[in-house]
C-alpha cells in the first residue's frame, strides 16, 4: 500500500515532469519555426535565382541538414504563401524600399517576401517577431548591414499592415 504523503510526491513529480515536457515543447516549437523561415528564405531565393518549380525547390529542400529540424508544416504552409502572395508582397514592399524591387540582393528580397507574409497574412504572429525574424535571418545570411535594411522597412510595412496593433504597442 501506497502511504499519502508518498502519493502526494509522486503526483507533484508527474506534473512537474508534465509540465517541463511543455516548456520544452514550447521551445523547440519555436526553434523549428526558426528553422522552417530559414530553409523557406533559401527555397525562395533559389526559386529566384533559378526559376525553379515548387515542387523541385521542396524536393531540394528536404535534402538541406536542417529539414529534420524544422516545422514541415509551417515550411510548407509560408513557403506555398509566399509563392502564392508574390505579386501583392512585391507591390506592398515597393511602398517602403528606396530602390526599384529588382535592384534589391535576392536574399533581402526573399527575407522581405516571408515577412511581409506573415505581416500581411498571419495575423496571430505578433509583429514585433516578425520582424526580429526577419532581422535575425538578415544578420545570418544578408549584406554587411542589411539586418538594418530589413528592420526599417518591416517597421514601415508593419506600421501599414498592422496599424493597430502597432500604435497599441507604442502608445
């Protein structure tokens, strides 16, 4: 027989160790996110270079090292977003870059694409980490300072796109 007090630690432990399986959760959730953004900037800015059908860019991109560690659904998802959105991103971020569209370097192109995407069409991203993902993908694979390029023109789209949710959090 099991005696009270016994039990009472054992059932804290279970939701401690419940609890922690959460968190943990909840972690690699957004490191996978993280790397979904990541494999669909290099999708979109091979798709550019390359001309390449969808379907031929999954198919590479499931061959990249960090595949396994993404988010496929969420890859998939942004990715078939973006392709599907280019025209009305491409037409939104000419509002707010100093130079015509196709002076911009691929990779802030395809940064700029996602997250004018999920700016533009996932509302329950908070805008503030859309564009420290954007910033944070710039610093990894951008231009000297286009990490700065990007944030300026996130700010403006943001301000745009998400006028409320933006002046909320300055006020």
């Amino acid at each position: 027989m099991v005696k009270p007090s016994a039990a009472k630690t054992v059932t804290s432990l279970v939701v401690d160790k419940d609890t922690t399986k959460k968190t943990v959760a909840k972690k690699k959730s957004g490191q996978n996110r993280r790397k979904s953004r990541e494999l669909a900037m290099k999708a979109i800015y091979r798709g550019m270079l390359n001309a390449s059908e969808v379907s031929a860019v999954l198919r590479d991109m499931t061959e990249d090292p960090d595949y396994n560690k993404a988010d496929e659904v969420y890859f998939k998802h942004l990715l078939n977003s973006v392709i599907s959105h280019a025209s009305a991103l491409d037409d939104k971020m000419a509002q707010f870059i100093d130079r015509k569209i196709t002076e911009l370097s691929p990779v802030e192109h395809a940064i700029l694409r996602i997250s004018g995407c999920e700016l533009m069409f996932d509302a329950s991203i908070p805008y503030r980490v859309v564009i420290n993902e954007g910033v944070e993908l710039a610093k990894i694979y951008g231009g000297l300072d286009g990490h700065k390029y990007i944030n300026g023109v996130l700010d403006k789209m943001a301000a745009d796109v998400r006028t409320a949710e933006v002046e909320q959090f300055r006020a």
